[in-house]
C-alpha cells in the first residue's frame, strides 16, 4: 500500500479523507496548521506564508482567518464537523536573524486562532531557526516532521499530545 502524496506550498491548502493520501510541505518562517475530524476520517493542511499585516498597533489578520475558514469550510464540506476538529501547528521560525519577527506573528496567530476557535490543538512545534518538513495524514491527524538543520531544542516550542490517542506526532 503506496502513499498518495500531494506538496502543497505558500498559499495553498489540501484536504481529503482517503488513508493512503499523505499532505507534505517545507515550512520556514510560514506557519501550516494540521486539521482533521477523527470520527469523520476527514481533515486538511494549509500553508500560510503571511497570517498578519500592518503594524503592531494595528495588525489586521485577515489572510491567517481566511486560510484557517476556507480549511474549515473544505473539511466540513467533506463530512467533517467543526465542532470534532482536533488540530497540530508547525513553522514560524527565525529563518534570517536580524530580520522581521514574522515566523513569531504566525505562530502566535495559529494558536490564538485555535484558542479562540475552541479548536484543541494537540500538539505544536513553533519557532527556533529552522526549516520543518511535514508529512500530514489527514484521515487520521498521523503527523511526521523532520527538522532541516540543527535547531537547539530550547527554541522549539514543546510539542504537547494526548495520551493514548494514536495521533502522536512522528519525528523522522
């Protein structure tokens, strides 16, 4: 049994239900946020290059929304519920220091997002100075990552997963 893999980059999204389909991305300072139905068997992944614009007194989140609810809208079209949704956060790294803090803003957006959302975000692997590359299976919320370079482990955010619910995140 071969995976079916579909690459999605900066601004673009997938979502299906098939178990063989696997969802892959290369993440730097973008952010991709991990959504899936587990009683469905349904869920997707989005890259998001730009969560936020203008400046820090006046952010206006727009793009990260829209990402997140055409992600949604997809997986509820699909026979998922919003309300079962269960969700995992890569990304958001330092990729160039000295530059803008925008791997920092799309991480913070993602789990704000996701908090005000009622959404669980079972685990998450945000910040540090490296690229991620992800490998997401959306019928079953199966994440792998591999971390491109080495990052210290104190920059990364800690990955956070429930106990016993099969959907643990795969380091490879």
């Amino acid at each position: 049994m071969t995976d079916v893999r579909h690459h999605i980059t900066q601004g673009e999204q997938a979502v299906g239900s098939d178990p063989k389909m696997v969802i892959t991305t290369l993440l730097g300072s973008c952010v991709s946020c991990c959504l899936w139905d587990p009683a469905a068997g349904v869920g997707g992944m989005n890259h998001m290059l730009l969560t936020t614009s203008g400046s820090d007194a006046d952010t206006c989140n727009l793009a990260g929304l829209n990402a997140m609810e055409l992600l949604i809208n997809e997986i509820q079209k699909q026979g998922g519920q919003r309300s079962r949704l269960r969700a995992k956060a890569f990304g958001g790294a330092q990729m160039v220091s000295g530059l803008s803090k925008i791997g920092e803003q799309n991480s913070a957006f993602i789990l704000n997002f996701l908090e005000q959302e009622g959404i669980e975000c079972e685990g998450h692997s945000l910040g540090g100075e490296t690229a991620r590359q992800l490998m997401f299976w959306p019928a079953t919320g199966r994440v792998m990552q591999k971390i491109r370079g080495d990052a210290p482990a104190e920059t990364v955010s800690q990955i956070r997963a429930p106990a016993n619910t099969g959907n643990d995140l795969e380091l490879f």
